[in-house]
C-alpha cells in the first residue's frame, strides 16, 4: 500500500515546524520515514495526476492470462484476443499504434512468465513531484524459487513467446521492457495513471499474480526506494 508525504497537506503551523528539515530534504532527497503515512491504493488513485476508472484496455493483462490459464485457443491466441479487446474501446478511448503493441507485449511477458513456472511478481515503486517509478523486486516460481531481474530475463528469453516479443518490438531490450515499461503499467493498475507526479511522495510494493491477472497491494511495504532516500529506517 502507498505510503505517502505530502507537505501540501500540513497546515502551516506544521509546516514551520519541519521548515528547515522539509528544505533540507527537498534538496538533498533524503526523506525522513517517519513523515510517511499509510494511503489505500484506492483513495491514492484520486491524487496521481489525471485519475480515471480502469477500461477494458487496462484489463488486457487480466484477460490475456485467463485465456492463457484456460488454454483458450478460438480467439487466435493470446495476441488475438489482447488485439479484439483493445479494439472493442477504441471507439470509447483512441488507442495509439505503439499502445496496442505495448498491451500484446505486457501478455506475453506474463505467458513468458507462466510457462518457466511463475507464480506472481513482487512490484516496488516510488516516486514524486514529477515522475512514478516501479520496478521488478523478484519473480516467485511455483517451487518457491525468487529470481531476482537479471535472473528471470534470461529464462524469459528462453522462451517461445519472447520470440513472439521480438516480432513486435524488435529494438526495445527486455530490461527495458520488463523493468521500465511493463512494470510501470502493471503499478498504474493498481495506483491510476501518472502515479507519482503529483506534489507529494510515494513507495511501496505490490503484487502481480501471474494466475489471475490481478495487482494487490502490499500492506506494509518494506522501507525500499530507488529515486529518493529513506531517512531512519
């Protein structure tokens, strides 16, 4: 779950209190823990930059994999049907070229995933004041082996369906496309589009399971960031 700071949101009497604390933290990016607090992902989503409701496209992944699970092979695959959803709420939402590949690509890493024997994801983020982050802590095997990043991308280039990636995005690396693009997709479910660009600042963890497309949250995330400090922890 997001714990989050935001000293838009002190009075000012609170304000002065920290003043020389806050300018010094601003700028060095060395946070104090203790100013964070517990947000429900649901609430967050009202402050990350230009909220809306989930569509039919950002349930592409949830969809794609229970056609995976199912073995569903009437729809013309996996990227058949990632390819007939998006194009049912294009009437509704424009959807850009590079977006209707993006979406095929985030299924075929979770198919990737599903067929070395991947369970679920662990998901960190922070970020703020211009820009969400989120990246790969490790991927959970069903034997209960974790493969950290690395790790996991050389299985998934092992893969038949990292193939299939490679047709449709031939010059983004995977680490790329795992850590910077599908992560931040997979996070923007959970926390709303243009997370982290609001005035205040954000971590936390949160979970992909592979078997059913869903992300949860993480009730209490580990004090782990990447693009800030943690003061005290």
């Amino acid at each position: 779950m997001p714990k989050y700071f935001s000293d838009e949101e002190l009075s000012e009497a609170q304000v002065e209190e920290i003043a020389e604390a806050l300018e010094e933290a601003l700028d060095t990016g060395v946070m104090p823990a203790e100013w964070f607090n517990y947000i429900p992902a649901p609430k967050f989503r009202g402050y990350g930059g230009t909220p809306r409701a989930l569509t039919a496209a950002d349930q592409v992944t949830e969809q794609a994999v229970r056609a995976l699970r199912d073995r569903r092979s009437d729809s013309g695959g996996i990227v058949g049907m990632v390819t007939s959803l998006i194009g049912r709420v294009q009437a509704n939402r424009p959807v850009s070229d590079w977006e209707l590949e993006f979406h095929k690509v985030t299924a075929l890493l979770i198919e990737a995933m599903v067929e070395l024997g991947g369970v679920r994801l662990l998901l960190r983020y922070d970020g703020g004041h211009d820009e969400g982050f989120a990246w790969l802590e490790h991927c959970e095997l069903a034997d209960g082996t974790r493969l950290d990043s690395t790790q996991l991308q050389a299985r998934i280039e092992q893969t038949q369906a990292f193939a299939r990636i490679r047709t449709l995005m031939p010059d983004i690396p995977l680490e790329e496309l795992l850590e910077i693009e599908a992560c931040t997709f997979w996070v923007g479910l959970l926390l709303g589009e243009g997370f982290g660009t609001g005035g205040y600042f954000i971590y936390g963890s949160a979970v992909l399971d592979l078997a059913t497309g869903e992300v949860k949250d993480v009730p209490q995330p580990d004090p782990v960031t990447r693009n800030f400090t943690l003061a005290g922890v």
